[in-house]
C-alpha cells in the first residue's frame, strides 16, 4: 500500500506526538511513504514560522532530523504533471499531484479541498481516523 501524507498531517505528526497523524506514522511498516521535496519544502516552512515556534518549545535540530527520517523513510518523487484542480490552494494540487506520481493508494489529509474531492485517477483521499481504520482492518 502507498500512501501520501499531506503535509497539515506531518506537520501534526511532529507536533502532537499521540494524535492520529503520529500513529499513523508509527505503522509505516504497513505502507510505503510518498513524498516530494515540495512538501518537504512546505513542512519545513510551516515547522519554522514564529507562531509554530513560540508554541513549542522544541529545538531546531529536532525540525531537522524529522525531514531527514522521512526522507529516508520515504520514496521521493518529482512531481511532472501538476493539474490545476484546487485554484485557490496550489499546494493542495502539488500533494495531489505527488500522489498521482507516486502511484498512490490513498492520500491522508486533513484539507476540506481536497477530502471534498474523495478520489482522483484511483487515489483515495481520506482523513486519518479513516485512514487509520483502513490499516487496522488490513492488519
């Protein structure tokens, strides 16, 4: 099963070490990870912006070493076709256009614009409770 996360999920994984998008990253031995460098890009922009910062009082190296684990933990892809199928969100459209390059299953997100599209070319979009459900009845 390939998956791709959204990044409001990884950022959420990083921050709340118990909450549905962490435990999904703690069963990546049930999935291969999707990424691109773009969302890459957009986590570490999010993890670094001075609200972020002020709430949490983690260290700068720690922002560092959870973009290297995924990295390494990840199959990177480069996105080639970009639809333009959320106008008003691009980053949205590079998610989904990293899991259509990445032949995924399904893409985990917490984004209304894109779990209100449910599906595209195959790939489900699901939120993490659902996803986390998915997992379980495969397990």
């Amino acid at each position: 099963m390939r998956i791709v996360l959204d990044t409001n999920i990884l950022v959420s994984a990083f921050l709340r070490n118990l909450g549905k998008p962490a435990q999904i990253l703690d069963q990546s031995s049930n999935f291969e990870l999707i990424l691109c460098e773009e969302i890459l890009d957009e986590l570490m922009d999010v993890l670094n912006r001075p609200r972020i910062k002020r709430k949490e009082t983690y260290l700068e190296h720690r922002v560092f070493e959870y973009l290297d684990q995924l990295r390494t933990h990840s199959i990177l892809v480069t996105p080639t076709e970009v639809e333009n199928l959320i106008p008003q969100d691009s980053p949205d459209t590079l998610v989904l256009a990293c899991a259509v390059e990445g032949d995924a299953d399904y893409l985990v997100s917490g984004n209304l614009h894109l779990l209100n599209l449910k599906q595209h070319r195959g790939i489900q979009i699901v939120t993490p409770a659902q996803f986390l459900e998915i997992i379980n009845r495969k397990s």
